[in-house]
C-alpha cells in the first residue's frame, strides 16, 4: 500500500501545479501557482470571448463566424485531454511509474475530455447549421467525435464501477488504451466513408488564405484559452480524486482495528 | 523452511474490508488443520488466501514454499480448493465437466478414472447434467477434480455440508489418506465433532485472527486422537 | 497457449451444444431482427437490397452483444472463476479460447443470416471470396474485442448495461469497415475505396483486440 504523496510525477500532465501538493490535506484551495494558472485561465477566456465578440459577421456564415474563437479551441483541449489519459493510463500500467495518480489524472482528464468534446459538438453543431443548413451532417470528423464521446462515456461509466483502487485503476488504464487505439481506426473508418468537413483549422494559417488575420488571433488565442483552462481544472479534479482516495486510505487502519475489535466481541 | 503454511502478520483485503486483520499461522507438513470459527470471522477467505486466489496486501505469506506477496499464481497448480461454490458448469454432464476440469489441471486420465469411481461417479451418474445433481451429488464430483488433481495442500471449506453418511465416511478415508501420503490439509467447519476426528490440531478464528492457536485443546472436542498411520490404499 | 485455447473453446461450443441457446434463441432473434427492418423499411422499392450489407452486420452485431454476455453467464457459476485461476490454463488460453469459441457461432450465425437476406431481401451473393474474407477478419475482431470488453465489465452489477456501452463505440470501424466491403462484393456500394482496403482495416482490428486480449486477460482474471 504505498501510494505517492509528491507532486512530481504530475508535471508532465500539467507544468503549472508545483506547491499545489504541500497544501496539507483538509484545505481544499490550491497553492499560489494553481491560483495564477485560473487567473490566467480566467484571463484568457475573458479576452477570446471579448475578442471573439468584436470580430466582423462573415457574408456566408453571419454571427455564427465568431464560433472560430471557442470551437476549434475546445476540440484541441479535447484531444488533449484524451491524450493526457492515455498518457497517465500507460505510465500506471508501466510497473515502475505506477503510482495511483496516474489513475487520478486519467480519469480526471478523462472527465473535463467528456465536458470538451461535448462542448465541441454542440459549439460545431451550431456552426454548421447556418452552413449547411442543417443541426447535424454525416461528416467525418463530426462523427469521429460523437465516436470518441460515445467511447469516453463509457470509460467514465467503468470507472464509476465499485472496486478497490487497483482494480479500477487496472480495469481504468486497458480501457483508455483500447480507447486511443480505436481512435485511429475510427478515424480512417469515417474519413473513407465520407469527408465533407470544411479542412482542418490549422490548415487556413497558410499565407494567402482568404481568412482574416483577426479570426486568425481570435482562434489561436481559444486554443491558449482552452489549454489553461483544461489544465485548470485537471490540477483541481486530480487534487479532489487524491483527496478523496486518501479519505479510503485513512478507513483502511480503522477498518483493520474494528476488524480485530470483532474477536473481543464476538 | 519445510512448513507448508506460514503466515505473519497477514493483511488481506476484500474490497475495502479487512478480512483479515494481521493473521499469524504456521501449518508443518502433514498436518490436518481444523480452523473454526463464528460466521464472517475470516475462514474462507484465510483458505482462499493459501490458495492464492485473495491478494495478501500486508505482512508474510508463504505456502509451499512460494511467496504470495511475490506472485501468488505460482502456489495454484499445487492447492486443491474445494470452496462453497462447485465450480461446475451445469449444462454439462459430470464426465464431460471432469474431463475439462482434469485435462485444464494436466491430470492423468488413470487418475480421474479412479477418482469418479471412488465417489460413485462412474455409474449411473456419468452421463447426468450437472443442473440435475443433488448439492451432495455436486460435492462429490468437485471432490473428484481435486482427486485427480492430487495437490500438495489440500484446503477444504465445510467439507461435510450436503454429504450423506457415506460421502463423508469417503472423505475422511481421503484426509487421513493424503496426510499419511505426506500432503497438509487445512479445513475450516463448523461440524466441529465430526472434524475433530480428522484433526490434529485445531486453530480459532475471530475478526481476521487468530484467537486461539489450538495450544488449549478443548477436552470436549478431543475425541479419540488418531496416531495409527493409516495405509494408503 | 492454443492446447489451452483448443481446451476452452471445446468446452464452450460443447456446453452450447448442449444447451441449445445459440440456436434456439439467439438464432431466431437474428432473423426476427431481418424481419423487423424490413417492417421499418419499405420492402418494395429495393431499399432493403441496396441496404442489406449494413442490416446484415448490424444484426450480427446485435447477436455479438448476446453471444458475449451469454460466454460471460457460463462461466459465473459459483466457484468457477476461482476454479479457472487455480486449473494453471494459461489466461491467453483462456481468452483465445473463449473468443474462438464466440466466433465460431458467430461465424455459424453469419451464414444462417446470408440465407435469409437471399431469400427474405432478394440479394443475389456475389463475391464470394471478398465475403467470406470479410466474415472472417469483421468476427475475429467483434469477438475479440467483445471477449476482452466482456471481461472489463464482469464482475459488476450493470455488466449488461456497460457491455455495450463499452461495445458498441469500439466496434464502430468493424460494422463501417465490413458493410462497406459486402457492399462491394455484392456491387450496391458504389464507392471509391476497394474492399481491400476495407479488408486491411479489418484485419488491423481484429490484430490490435487479440493481441490486447491475449496480454490483458490474466491481470483482469486477477480481480477476484
């Protein structure tokens, strides 16, 4: 029964946390650096939405155009976030990294990943409807991501299974692999089936692209916004999951005392 | 070390639930180990944990010779566990089931051959399904597995339940005979009488320990204590 | 491994022999399902012949589903977990056995559902190589990759509600990758990608779910 206490081995998952970890268990606020990241977070959203807001209406897509601040932004965290469980679920399943954190980090990623790519769809959905004028078309990449919420639902759905820590941790992790490796194979799977999809967001950074250059500044600041905020709450739901596994770790002495109490008794 | 359990200070976990709560037990070779106890004071999971099957989170475990806490599927193929459940598959018949059962354990045909006949199995019972055996039925098929089997650590949990008189006479032929074969039996019941005949030492369990070590032999339950080695037969 | 797999799948096949399941009930689900899109469908205007590779694999997708929870309620007998791990069968065995023996009805299904689109849809089997190619490599990967999801919901009480939860997004690749390949072999596709890359897409499936069955069943057999 040993798990971590250090705070270390989450720097891969999110750089910002240090001194989060020596805030001592009962306190439920984060350190100094956790407390810049949501100012900075916050700070960030609040300027893609102002400057989201301020960007001229587009001929084709009319108001809706100002979408390009938030949707790509919320795609790219969503992926990230599926990446960062998969990153967490593999260093849990490699013996010598294994440390119930990963399992934390995974599903806690796993968890804002849900909220994003929900966000994605719905934000795309809204989109597309003066576009293409309907709420929801068959596109490859749409699909792929209503694919990869289905999946994710259901990883969110195991984890929320009563079982040890291990277990879940273990059941957790081969979940989250299997998940990124379908990725792909769904991937080539709608792209063959159809592609209509308007290319991909990055692409329109090529010079001589039509796009303005404020639609440009507007997205990639979504994709900063969007990062900080992910990382935001991915530091404040892994420091929950600690919390609340350190709670059960805490029963494990009493338990084994009321255990033994039972022979007195009995 | 030529023990065939040693246990110290052994934590094992159910769920959440300490069943054992830091157990210390030392079994030699040979021994026939009665281990007693009230309902949920930790026998089956004590059986299930020399087995190999329950994880041992805390302290030392050894059986046979193999760490647990190192890996403890290395200790399985040389237990035989008869649990509460069968482990049967009810949709086959008894001969297909120990077939599959024998075969997965690499026992010689010869073996089972001799083992369904020991429990009555090799008449009329042969070709029936499972689902149409009687418990006590059932229990002796499973008794035939672990026959064929022929562990080095037997670990029986409520043996006696749902055998008739002759069942159990067959089953206690079977104790003394692999004990006197050199292998341990560890049983856990609450037929304390009928136990007590088989035992050469009896332990108490209570809240995940061991509360009495068997050094205070209750004289009620002694019984005429067996010395004679018997013949295998 | 494979005398272990051979063992296992034997047992499995032999207790639905016995037991008459597959063919008593999941059988005639199959056909009920053909029978039921053709209620939803409209029968007369070649609508079900020129969607009868996608109904086809959705139906055997849907007896997938029944096929792995019923080699999941054989093996919760009481004790019988427990009997597995102490028998020293190899887990890759056991998966592989398990999943072969999920395949080989499936595979059993799959032609009993190839007759009634003929005879309920009016399909004209065409391609028979591509098909049975197709078959093969789609039920390889849906009872792998249903063996190993089967495994990670056991043991929980909702197992039959997170089955095909965890199912049915993951196979996702094999019903587009398979219908696309029938519907080439049987010439109502019309699409640019040949069935052999469809084909290269099945086979990676079923590569990636066996491989990942084969390492992970032991751990996962592990959890009491």
């Amino acid at each position: 029964m040993t798990i971590a206490t250090s705070t270390s081995d989450l720097g891969a998952a999110a750089p910002a946390t240090g001194g989060s970890g020596a805030a001592p268990a009962g306190r439920g606020g984060g350190g100094p650096l956790t407390l810049s990241l949501g100012l900075a977070a916050v700070l960030a959203l609040g300027a893609t939405v102002g400057l989201g807001l301020t960007l001229p209406a587009t001929v084709e897509q009319g108001e809706y155009s100002r979408l390009i601040a938030i949707h790509p932004g919320l795609a790219w965290a969503s992926y990230v976030a599926v990446g960062v469980t998969a990153l967490a679920s593999a260093l849990w399943l490699w013996p010598r990294s294994r440390s119930l954190r990963w399992d934390q980090v995974a599903g806690a990623s796993a968890e804002i990943g849900v909220v994003f790519t929900a966000l994605t769809l719905a934000t795309g959905s809204i989109w597309g409807r003066p576009t293409w004028g309907v709420w929801w078309v068959w596109d490859a990449r749409l699909t792929l991501s209503a694919l990869m919420l289905a999946l994710y639902l259901g990883y969110l759905a195991l984890r929320r299974v009563p079982a040890p820590p291990d277990v879940r941790a273990r059941r957790s992790a081969l979940t989250a692999l299997l998940a990124v490796a379908v990725v792909p194979l769904n991937h080539f799977a709608v792209t063959w089936w159809r592609t209509l999809h308007q290319g991909r967001s990055l692409a329109q950074l090529d010079p001589g692209n039509d796009l303005d250059g404020a639609f440009i500044g507007a997205m990639l600041l979504g994709f900063l916004a969007m990062t900080l905020v992910y990382a935001w709450l991915l530091v404040h739901r892994v420091r929950v999951a600690r919390l609340e596994d350190e709670v059960e770790e805490a029963g494990l002495v009493r338990a084994i005392e009321e255990r033994r109490r039972e022979a007195v008794t009995a | 070390m030529d023990d065939a359990v040693h246990l110290r200070s052994t934590v094992c976990l159910l769920g959440r639930f300490p069943a054992l709560a830091g157990l210390d037990l030392v079994v030699a070779r040979g021994e026939t180990l009665l281990v007693r106890g009230a309902n949920g004071a930790g026998k089956t999971t004590l059986l299930r944990a020399l087995a190999g099957l329950v994880p041992v989170v805390e302290g030392r475990a050894e059986v046979l010779g193999c760490d647990l806490r190192r890996d403890r599927r290395r200790v399985r193929p040389r237990v035989g566990l008869l649990g509460h459940g069968p482990a049967l598959y009810d949709e086959l018949s008894v001969a297909d089931n120990l077939r599959f059962w024998a075969r997965a354990g690499r026992a010689r045909p010869a073996d089972l051959g001799a083992a369904m006949a020991r429990f009555g199995l090799d008449g009329r019972l042969r070709d029936v399904l499972v689902a149409r055996l009687s418990a006590g039925q059932r229990r002796r098929a499973a008794l035939a597995v672990l026959v064929a089997r022929t562990p080095e650590l037997w670990l029986l949990d409520e043996p006696h339940a749902g055998l008739d008189a002759a069942g159990r006479d067959v089953l206690d032929e079977l104790v003394r005979e692999v004990t006197a074969a050199g292998a341990t039996v560890v049983l856990a019941s609450h037929e304390l009488e009928r136990a007590a005949g088989l035992a050469t030492r009896s332990v108490t369990l209570a809240g995940g320990r061991i509360v009495d070590d068997g050094s205070r032999w209750p004289d009620a339950l002694a019984g005429p204590r067996r010395q004679e080695p018997v013949h295998v037969a | 491994m494979w005398r272990d797999a051979v063992l296992v799948a034997g047992k499995d096949l032999r207790i639905e022999a016995r037991s008459r399941v597959a063919t008593n009930q999941v059988a005639p689900f199959a056909l009920l399902v053909l029978v039921l899109f053709a209620f939803a469908l409209d029968p007369d205007r070649g609508v079900l012949t020129r969607a009868a590779a996608g109904l086809f694999w959705v139906a055997v997708l849907l007896c997938a589903l029944l096929a792995v929870q019923r080699a999941q309620t054989v093996e919760a007998g009481e004790g019988t977990a427990d009997a597995l791990r102490l028998s020293g069968l190899d887990p890759a065995g056991i998966f592989l056995g398990k999943a072969g023996a999920v395949a080989v009805q499936l595979l059993v299904l799959e032609v009993l559902l190839g007759l009634g689109l003929v005879v309920l849809y009016g399909v004209d089997l065409a391609g028979y190589p591509v098909l049975a190619a197709t078959a093969l490599a789609a039920t390889l990967g849906l009872a792998a990759a249903g063996t190993l999801y089967g495994a990670l919901a056991s043991g929980s009480r909702v197992r039959e509600t997170l089955l095909p939860l965890l199912l049915l997004p993951a196979v996702a690749p094999v019903l587009i990758a398979a219908t696309r390949a029938s519907e080439a072999a049987l010439g109502t596709g019309g699409l640019d990608v040949a069935p052999g890359d469809w084909l290269a897409l099945l086979g990676v499936f079923s590569v990636v779910y066996v491989a990942a069955g084969t390492v992970a069943f032991g751990p996962l057999m592990e959890e009491q």
